[in-house]
C-alpha cells in the first residue's frame, strides 16, 4: 500500500460495507413467488447459486422441506457446503451463515418474524438483501424510508 492515499477506517468502514437493500412488492401470497423470481435474475446475471440464501417467514419453502425430510443433518450440510441456494425458515435462520445475497420472503407469518428475519437477513446479507413482501409491513419492520 501506498501512503499517498488512505483508505477507510474508523467509523466509516462499517457503512461502507453494508449491503445494498432492494424491496419487491408482493402480497404474504405472492412473496415466495417474487423471491424466486429474485434468485433466478440472480443466478441468469452469473451470480454463483451458493452465494445465495433464502429466508421465508411463513410457510417453508417447499426445497427446505423436502430437504428436512432427510434429516436436519443432510440438510446443514448442504448449507455448509455452499453449493447451492440454500433455503431456511426464518425460525432457523440464525444457524445460518453469511452469504453475499440474502433473499427474504416475507410470506406470512407474525410480525415478530419478521423483525427476526429482516434484522437477521441484514446482518447476513455480504452485499445484497432483498426483501419481497407489503411495502409497508416491510417498513414498519425496518423503519420509514428504506
């Protein structure tokens, strides 16, 4: 490194990596289709699927369960792995770890969850969140003006 230009600390490089946050309009019925929709724009613009995790709030998405229905074992594993997009209740997210995109599905569920998920998702989420589900729940989840 060069002393001429000094990079970021303090204070601002916290901010400076925070993810960039894009909201989807969908109805609790509609925001699991929307976060698929998400993930594969994600994975047609080259985005590595093992990047990706998926959150829901209310019903399990039907590849968690499907997953689960061999053992919660297998299924960490493939999370570990990260060979694919990984998809998780919002219940169980915090076993999760980082990746650089984090899809929320805000598909039901009560508000608790999804205060849960969204905070959880945020602090997850390397370099992108995205949040599919009512405008304003999401708002009143994560304050005015996101």
């Amino acid at each position: 490194m060069t002393a001429g230009k000094p990079g970021p600390s303090g204070p601002a490089a916290p901010a400076a990596s925070a993810p960039q946050i894009q909201l989807v309009p969908a109805s609790a019925e509609g925001a699991l289709d929307a976060a698929e929709e998400a993930v594969d724009l994600l994975l047609d613009s080259g985005r590595a699927p093992g990047d990706v995790l998926v959150l829901t709030t209310g019903e399990p998405h039907p590849w968690a369960t499907h997953e689960l229905s061999f053992g919660e074992t297998a299924y960490w594993a493939q999370h570990d792995a990260r060979d694919d997009v990984f998809y998780a209740d919002a219940a169980v997210a915090d076993r999760a770890g980082s990746r650089p995109v984090v899809v929320v599905a805000l598909n039901g569920g009560p508000e608790t969850a999804a205060a849960t998920a969204l905070t959880l998702a945020h602090s997850r989420a390397g370099a992108l969140l995205i949040v599919c589900g009512d405008p304003e729940r999401i708002n009143s989840v994560l304050g005015a003006g996101v």
